[in-house]
C-alpha cells in the first residue's frame, strides 16, 4: 500500500468517526427529544422549567410556587407547606400535555364544550417567560376518554386526555403537605412533653441515649423515645379539619397538651412544637395543630398512644444495666449458702464454697433473666425506702463487669402479699408476676412480667453443677437492684 493509499483510509476512517460522534452525541439525542414531544401541546415546556401552578375553579382556587430545593409552598387557599410529590405529579401532567384533536377551529358556542364558563383555568409561570401558558378545561367528550380544551388567546377547541381533569379537579387539600411536624429525627437534641400542666424535658445524651432532666434527673426508656419520635416523624395528616375555627374548644385544644422537639444545638438551635386535643373514636384519630398556625388537623390515633404521659412511663425501665459480655464474676447468696462463679475462658467455673466446674447453662440463663428484667411501674425513691418493699432480701446476686471496683447487687424477697417464703433454688424457674424492685438513685419499683415469661436463676452450689434440677414455680418476688452502696437508676 502506497502513501496515497494510507492517507485516504485514514480520511475515510476520520470521516466515518466523525459522523459516527455527531450520530451518537447529536442527532440521535435531537431525535429522540422530537419523538418524545410529538403531539405535546407546549413542544419546548419541560416541567422542571416550571416555576408556579395556579389552578382556578368555580368553588376555590390553588396556587403553589416552587420554592428552593425543588419542594412547594401552597399559597392559596391556605398558605402553608405544599405536597411536592402531587404537585410534581400535576406539574408533569400538565407540561407534557398532548393533544388529541382539534374538535372546533372556530366555536360560536363554547358552553357547549363547557367552556363558558371553563371548568378550570391552569396557568403555568415558565421560567424565562414573562406571560404565564394558560389552559382553560372544560367538560368530557361523549365518549368520556377525553375532555374539551383550548388555550387562551386562541379559537380552536381541541381534546385532550381526560387525566387533565382528574389532575385539575383535585382537591385543594390533596396539594397540602400531610406531614403532621417536618423535622430530622437524628437532629433532635432535646424533647419538651406537657400533659395536664406537668411538664417533662428530656435531652439526648448521645445517638440512641436520653436523659430525663426536669422535672427530676433519670434515665430515659431510649426505645420508647425513639418510638414516639418515629412516629411523631412519619405521622400523616388523616384531615384537614378546620382553618382559623371560631373556637377550639370542639376539639380539646383549649387547654392541650403539647410536644416540643427542639432542633440543632447552640444558636442554630430551633424549636417546633405540636398541640394535642382530645380524641375522635369514630374517626381513629386526634385533633392536633402545629404551633403558630390556626388550622385543626386529626392525626392518626396511634400519635397520641405513643405520646409519653407520665415520668413514670418515660424512665428507664431496665432493672440493671451491665454488659453481658463483661460480667466477668457472679455471687449468689440465699438461706441455701454461697456461691461464687468465675469466668472460665467460654464458659463458668466455681470458686466458692469449693472449686469445681460450672453448669454454664444455669449461670448464663440468670444472667439473661436479670439483663432482660424491666419495671412496669416505680414505687418510692432513696436508699431509705428499700426497708419499706424488701425488710429482708432472700436472695441476693452481685455482678462484677471487667475493670468496674463494685458489683452490681439484686435483691429478692418474699412479696408483701401473702405469699409463702421461698427464694430462687437451683433451676427454679419463677413466673414474674406481680415483681417488686427498687432503684435508681434507690428507686423501688414493681417488676411486672408478659406470661409466660421467665426468671431463671441459681441461688446455691447443686444447681450450678452438671445436673439440673427441675422445681415448681417460685412464688411472687420483691426485687432490688443495687449498685455498690448507690441503688441504680431505673
């Protein structure tokens, strides 16, 4: 192959390349973008461009404009957050619009296509357009697949899909946003719950973490906030009840009890708030309104379930805290004797009263039993009142965790109700019904139990050994949970 030869394939082949990219990266696209706008009515209007909706009817009118971030606010009726996902949907519908025919270029009777007057006027503002695109819609053709259309300024009646009016036909309600209170729960700091003039603030400590600070320092029930919070997050208005009512009295919103959720921290701390009134059992909800806003919603009665009520209800209930996997040392103690056991590698081995090898089974299932023990209720608070629930323990249990100087201490007695004495033997498994306990700070409480739910413990050397014995239900106990000389925190 000669120079000549070689110069003009490679021409060729540029040539070929160079149509190729044009192809791929122009025409094709160009095509497509033809294909996808045939038949629109607004062949240039993409939806993205724009920038307000306003839809006018008979009995109201809607006008939503964008606001920053791609939502919409609702400026008429109410002005107020709007649904961006229907807002979107109508916005779409509207700008991709494709028209069916042209019925009349020259209508001398529009009220016969129900356009005198129109059953709805649409009016797009378009980015970079100073007159707005006006759609006026009227009634359904005969058939009922299409609905009579034209636009302003123009003669002709044309149809197009009858989605037109579905989407103008919807209800103002429908383009509000339904998020009962709009914040991030993982921004939440701090919690402000009043019910009946009592007043309960809880901050977050740390992710997953609550403190109750007033009206006295607890732990926080961390599963519970968290609930209430996912609930308060994700809660859809049921109704829009009523705007600016001459009375709330109706509603139980008087005299509500209300959530604050405080956002951020510092200066760029804020606060949104949400009012409860009473209930509607016919509707499954309850009557609420956001804070600085006059309209009534009912929001899902499951709301108000969540809702914290009491101190009592929002405490930690966890008798003991420990880490399972560092309890490293347990000691029993009952009318039967002591019994120390130690970690053993995987396993338990006992120290005391003799050296011999433990029945992991036992140890680990009290262990369990005790980690999973939860207040349904709290009785008095200090060390002092301990006499009062648990005038002399039966059993007591101390755990040690890995690097901690004090035990953790469980203290069980007799109920005060009658039942006979017994304690946990070896293997005894002990129906919690009607529990007792006290703790933190000295907090005595009554440890309550789901049926059929079970306290499995060791309380001297036999049962801790190979063989398990098998005994009837112990009876109803007292129960103290003890940290060292401080009692713990419920």
């Amino acid at each position: 192959m000669n120079w000549k030869s070689a110069v003009v394939l490679i021409a060729l082949a540029s040539a070929l390349g160079g149509f190729f990219y044009y192809d791929t990266y122009w025409l094709t696209p160009a095509r497509d973008k033809a294909e996808s706008t045939k038949g629109r009515l607004w062949t240039t209007l993409e939806p993205r461009d724009v920038e307000a909706l306003t839809i006018k009817r008979r009995s109201d009118t809607v006008r939503l404009k964008r606001v920053e971030g791609g939502g919409w606010e609702m400026l008429e009726p109410v002005k107020t957050r709007g649904d961006r996902a229907t807002a979107d949907d109508v916005v779409t519908s509207l700008a991709t619009l494709r028209r069916d025919r042209e019925i009349d270029p020259n209508p001398t009777r529009l009220g016969d296509f129900g356009l005198d007057p129109a059953g709805a006027e649409v009016r797009l503002q378009v980015k970079g357009r100073k007159e707005p695109l006006v759609l006026l819609v009227g009634t359904k053709s005969p058939t009922g697949a299409w609905v009579y259309a034209k636009e302003d300024g123009k003669s002709a009646v044309m149809t197009v899909s009858e989605v037109v009016e579905r989407d103008t036909g919807r209800p103002a309600a429908d383009f509000r946003d339904k998020t009962v209170v709009a914040f991030d729960k993982k921004s939440v700091s701090a919690v402000d719950l009043e019910v009946g003039g009592a007043r309960v603030s809880l901050l977050a400590e740390e992710p997953g973490k609550w403190r109750i600070v007033k009206p006295t320092a607890y732990r926080a029930d961390a599963d519970l906030v968290s609930d209430f919070l996912d609930k308060l997050e994700s809660a859809k208005v049921k109704e829009f009840v009523a705007e600016s009512p001459p009375s709330l009295d109706q509603y139980g919103l008087e005299r509500p009890s209300t959530v604050t959720v405080w956002i951020g921290k510092d200066k760029e701390r804020s606060s949104k708030a949400l009012l409860f009134g009473r209930g509607d059992l016919d509707k499954k909800g309850v009557y609420v309104m956001r804070a600085g806003e006059p309209g009534v919603m009912l929001a899902p009665v499951e709301l108000w379930t969540a809702f914290p009520k009491t101190v009592a209800a929002l405490r930690d209930k966890v008798v003991v805290a420990y880490a399972y996997d560092k309890a490293n040392r347990v000691e029993l103690e009952s009318p039967k004797g002591r019994v120390v056991v130690e970690r053993d590698g995987t396993g338990w081995k006992i120290t005391a009263p003799d050296a011999l090898k433990a029945d992991s089974g036992p140890v680990n299932s009290l262990l369990w039993s005790i980690r999973d023990l939860r207040a349904s209720g709290f009785l008095a608070d200090g060390p002092a009142d301990i006499p009062r629930f648990l005038k002399k323990p039966e059993v007591t249990v101390r755990i040690w965790e890995e690097g901690a100087k004090e035990p953790k201490t469980l203290l069980l007695g007799p109920s005060a109700e009658g039942a006979p004495r017994q304690v946990l033997l070896p293997g005894v498994r002990a129906e919690r019904r009607q529990t007792r306990a006290a703790d933190g700070g000295g907090q005595a409480a009554r440890r309550g139990a789901e049926r059929g739910e079970r306290l499995e413990g060791a309380g001297a050397l036999p049962g801790l050994r190979q063989e398990r014995q098998d005994h009837q239900p112990a009876p109803r106990l007292e129960v103290a949970a003890v940290e060292g000389d401080r009692l713990t925190q419920g």
